[in-house]
C-alpha cells in the first residue's frame, strides 16, 4: 500500500504546490513586473512562497493520492481480491492511516516553526518589492510620468542606437508655478553607475521657465511676471531615480501575527486580553464618572456609642482595655429635580444650559467613538491572533479528515487514473475552502468565536468522511443513479416492478390448490385491511399505537410465499401475472415510539406533525397497492382454475 501511496502523494503534492504557486504568481503580479528585480531575488520570493502555500496544497494532494491509490485498486481488481481473501477495507487502509497520522504531526510542527519564518520572509519581500521605484520604460507617443517631477514625451525612439528623438520636458519638481518647458531635438538617457540618479543628455534644445518670485520691492506690487528663454547645444540634467533594491527589515513582520509560533501566539493573546480588559474598565469608570445622574450628599458628625465590659466576671483582666466602639455615619440624600430647577432659569440662561449639554454632548460622543475605534483595532488584532492560534490546528486535522473522505470515495467510484479522482477532489476542495473561508471572515471579524469559525469545515467535512468509510467499509452504492432514482420513484409512489422469469427446470412442482388457499386468504386480508383503514388514522392514536403495522407485514409476508411457490409454474400467463404484485417492503408508516412515550413525542408537533403528514401521505401508496393485491389475486386465482381444468381435461 505503501509502495502505491507515497510516489502518488509525492506526484499529487507536486502538481498541487505548483497550481496553488501559480495562483499567487497572477495575485502578485503587479508588485513585480517591471520592476527590473533580479532573478534570485525572484527565486528566493517563489520558495518562501512555495514554503508558505505547503498547508494550502497539502490536504488537496491528500485527498487526490488516496483517491488514485483506492481507485486504481479498485480499478484493477486488487481491491476485491483482497476483500475476497478476507481482509477488510480497515485493515487495508491501516498502513496509509499510520503514514497519516505522521505527516500529520509533521504538518503541525511544519506550520508551527517553518511557516512564520516563511512568511515573515515573504511578505517582508514583497513589501520591499512594492516599494522599489519601477524600471524606466519610456513609450513613443504618449508622456511618460514615472520619474517624480517630471513629464517626459519622446514622439520617436531608435532602438538600435538608443536615441530618443523629438523630445518635450515638463520640469515641475520645483513647484508648478515655477515650471521649466524643455524642448530639444534628440537625447538619451542612461543610469548612473549607482543607480540613484538618472542622466538625461538634450541635443540642440530651448528651455523655458518662468520667474514669478521676482517681485517688486518698493511698491509691493506684482507686475508682468518675466521669464527665461535658454537656446542649448547640449544639456545633461541629472534626475534623482533610485532604482536599486533595498530589503527592508524582518523585525516589522516578526511582530505580526504571521510570524509567531503557537507559544508566542499564546503569550500575545494573554497580555492582549489583559490589556483589552484594563481598558474596558477604566471606559467603563468614565461613563459612570461622567453620567449626569448624580447624589449629592452631605456628611454629618459621626455617632459614637461605647460599651465597656462588666468589672465582676473572670475573664475581665482580658478584656479591660478592650472597647468595643460602633460607628454610625449617616448622609442626608438630596433629591434634586433638574426639569423645576431649569424651567426656574431665565431664557438666555436656559440657551446657555443647552449650547453647554449639548456641546458636553458633541465632547463625550467623540470621546466614546474615539475609544470605541481604539478597542476595535485590538480586539481585531486579538482575533487574527486566536485565528492564526487555531490554524496551526485545523490544517493537520484537515489532512486526515481528507484522507478519510479520499479513500473510501475511491473504494466505491473504483476509478483511477487522473480524470474522474480530479475532477472529485477539485470539486471537494473548493467546496471546502469556501466553507473554510466563510468561517475565517466570520471569526475575523468578531461574528463568531474563533474556535467556531476556524473549525467550521472540519466539522462539515468530518460527517462525510465517517458517513462515505462506513459505506465504503459496507461496501454500499452510493454513486449508481439507479438507487437515487428509485428513492425518487418510492417518494412519488412509483415502486420498482418484479422480474420473473420461467425457469428451463422446475424440480418442485407448485401445488395450486395450496397456493388457491393462499390466495383466498391473502384475499381476506387485503379486504379487513381495506375495510379498517377507509379514513387517515387519527394523529394521537397514530403516535400511540406505534411500531409495525401486523396486518400490512402478514399481507407482505403471505404475498411472497404466493410468488416464491407459484414461480415455479411452466404457464406464461400466471407467471406475467405474478409480476404484478406490488412490492410492500420499505413503507414507513409507523411512528418509532408507541404509547405513552409515542404521546409525548407526538406533543413536540415541530417533529410529530411533519412525521405524521409523511406516513399519511405514504398510507395512500399503501392502500393503493393492497387494492392492487386484492385485484390481482382475483385474476391469478381464475388463470389457475383455468390452467386445473385444462389439465383435468
């Protein structure tokens, strides 16, 4: 198992990494194309992004490699040979399990220790990317605003040589009211060897520029604004352009979430928590402290009364220089009624009271905002960390999870290969990383719990992995349409047909006159059945009979000792016949609990109705074909008179 498993893990992971790699090259894109970065810089940015994408494209290759494995097992027939010797689907996948169980823990202890520094490195790159200035690229025809403070148009480049031909410069770098309009036939343009500044060389050129800082100094008056016309031959200006790249510093990234381990993640989330809490109370302290309903009181003398024990008991000498003091101190409240004491106020000062409260108002509904802005910033720092705590959690368990949905799946589609396992695991996937997605942003964003919102796929998931092993292990068909198909017909009351055919050597030949009893007696049946069930069963005799109905299980039972026996027989007509009993097995018409604890369940009528209505609505088919039994009884009765008198003849 082992042998088949591992190469097509190694290959699954393989192709899985490079799609997940891919899909961040197209989100990155922007931030590195023409930037003129080096090709290790490059390569150093593609592994820690392969480092931090291998819990991403882990659990997918899982779920393709067991997927292949079971199916081309299945595909091959080795997996019902080894069925067939008696080793169970279990015990077949209990190697696979324990390999499992160790990639796993390697994948927690991968996402606890090598993932941080990953992403520490890469997102640190990619921000030292965003900030470096583009590589220069000057089109023909259009202006070209990449270099600050300039506005550059070269209507003609020659590729060969490099010269640029007529060339228009807007020099704005010194303020727009002191722009410079250079104009010059050729030029070129070319780095410094430090690629800090850019060298741009002007041929046969005017410039022009206005002075509208001169100003007159005696009478402060502005007058015709002048301006300097300059005719050149050759010009070098030298343009500030940083074009290397610099790295920035990994402290920045360490601090975030990204970049801790589960410890440091668990002592972040503590002091955190602390602080968070600290300044809740002291919020809180200000509201109280700053509400307008307040009791004024005044202190009065304190009361003091004093006991001295009795001289004449034994235990005196103890208790002589001991008093017992008791202190009363009692403040008279003052009620006092705001509406009287303001209606009591002149008119101007009434205006003054309310420009105050309200402007009191304005100052303490900012203040709240402000700390409410405050608190949201940590407490969404707070959850990134308890969702980044979680993951270090979810991403291994997802690993299994998948696996138990992987295999099994594969045991029962038995096809291998690489078109129907993908086509399934893709599928799978997305299903999941949409769910799983769904409860990130509701934990982020304080919806849910972390631990509800980060465990919310696997708690889908895991269902249907134990749901698909169990029916794998039972070896169940859950993908052929026709079980799906014939449910549909059960729901509707179109049941499924008998086949029978003539047998080419009968060895027992059918007694019909037995079986004419038979049929008398199933006759009799179908019609106290008929006649005792005219009318839907009242809903609390429903829910306190329970269990099986006796009468429709003797009505099945005799039905089919009729078919088995009368099968037998060499006439083509009895046998077309017998196809037209309807099969009675699979009615659920009975309530699970009968009396009193059928009653009781029957009382929670959001369960008892709608399980009421459903056997109700079957009790038709039912009685539907009991009618139909009772008919066919009548004409299979006559073709065996017939086929007797036949013979007696």
């Amino acid at each position: 198992m082992l042998q088949t498993f591992l190469p097509l893990f190694f290959m699954t992971f393989g192709i899985c990494l490079f799609i997940v790699l891919m899909q961040f090259l197209w989100r990155y894109i922007d931030d590195m194309v023409g930037k003129g970065l080096d090709i290790p810089v490059l390569g150093e940015m593609l592994f820690y992004a392969a480092l931090s994408l291998v819990p991403m494209a882990l659990p997918l290759s899982i779920l393709l490699a067991s997927l292949m494995t079971f199916g081309n097992l299945g595909e091959r027939l080795e997996l019902l040979a080894m069925k067939s010797a008696g080793i169970s689907l279990v015990h077949i996948m209990r190697p696979l399990i324990i390999t499992l169980f160790f990639i796993s823990i390697g994948a927690f202890f991968f996402q606890n220790n090598v993932t941080p520094i990953s992403q520490v490195k890469l997102y640190t790159l990619l921000s030292s990317m965003r900030q470096k200035s583009p590589e220069l690229d000057i089109p023909e025809g259009a202006f070209c605003n990449e270099i600050a403070g300039y506005n550059l148009y070269v209507k003609q480049k020659d590729k060969k040589t490099g010269l640029l031909r007529d060339i228009m410069i807007y020099d704005y770098s010194h303020g727009f009211e002191q722009a410079t309009v250079i104009v010059a036939d050729s030029g070129r343009l070319k780095t410094a060897a430090n690629k800090l500044f850019l060298v741009l060389t002007l041929y046969n050129g005017e410039s022009f520029q206005n002075l509208k800082e001169q100003k007159n100094s005696v009478n402060k008056k502005q007058e015709a604004v002048p301006y300097r016309r300059e005719t050149f031959a050759t010009r070098e200006i030298l343009i500030e352009f940083d074009a290397n790249f610099t790295r920035l510093d990994d402290s920045y990234m360490q601090n975030q979430y990204v970049g801790k381990g589960l410890k440091e993640l668990q002592s972040s989330i503590d002091s955190m928590t602390v602080r968070l809490d600290s300044i809740k109370n002291v919020n809180a302290q200000a509201v109280i402290t700053s509400s307008y309903k307040k009791t004024l009181g005044i202190p009065s003398t304190p009361v003091t009364t004093t006991k001295q024990t009795s001289s004449g008991d034994k235990n005196s000498q103890d208790n002589i220089s001991n008093l017992q003091e008791e202190t009363e101190e009692k403040k008279p409240v003052i009620v006092m009624n705001y509406d009287s004491l303001y209606q009591a106020q002149t008119p101007a000062t009434q205006s003054a009271l309310l420009s105050r409260a309200i402007t009191d108002v304005d100052g303490l509904k900012s203040n709240y905002f402000f700390n409410a802005a405050i608190l949201g910033d940590d407490a969404y720092r707070m959850r990134r960390h308890f969702t980044e705590w979680h993951r270090k959690f979810t991403v291994p368990f997802a690993c299994i999870v998948f696996f138990f949905i992987g295999a099994p799946l594969g045991a029962i589609i038995r096809k291998g290969g690489l078109g129907m396992p993908v086509v399934i695991s893709v599928v799978l996937f997305i299903f999941y990383y949409i769910i799983d997605n769904i409860g990130f942003k509701m934990a982020r964003d304080g919806i849910w719990d972390a631990w509800e919102g980060m465990w919310l796929s696997s708690a889908i998931l895991t269902p249907l992995g134990i749901f698909l092993t169990y029916k794998a292990v039972n070896d169940s068909v859950i993908l052929n349409g026709d079980t799906y198909i014939n449910a549909i017909k059960n729901l509707f009351g179109k049941r499924s047909g008998r086949n029978i055919i003539r047998k080419e050597v009968i060895i027992l030949t059918p007694d019909y006159k037995e079986i004419t009893e038979k049929i008398d007696k199933l006759t009799a049946l179908a019609q106290q059945f008929l006649q005792n069930n005219k009318r839907w069963r009242p809903y609390f005799s429903f829910w306190k009979q329970g269990n099986r109905d006796h009468t429709v299980s003797e009505i099945s039972d005799l039905m089919e000792d009729i078919i088995e026996e009368t099968s037998n027989s060499d006439q083509n007509l009895i046998l077309n016949k017998l196809m037209d009993y309807p099969i009675l097995k699979g009615y659920n018409i009975h309530s699970p609990l009968s009396g009193f604890w059928g009653i009781l369940l029957g009382l929670i009528l959001p369960i008892g109705i709608p399980f009421y209505l459903i056997a109700m609505y079957k009790r038709r088919f039912l009685i539907h074909d009991i009618k139909v039994i009772w008919k066919t009884n009548k004409e299979l009765k006559y073709l065996i008179n017939e086929n007797l008198e036949t013979q007696a003849i």
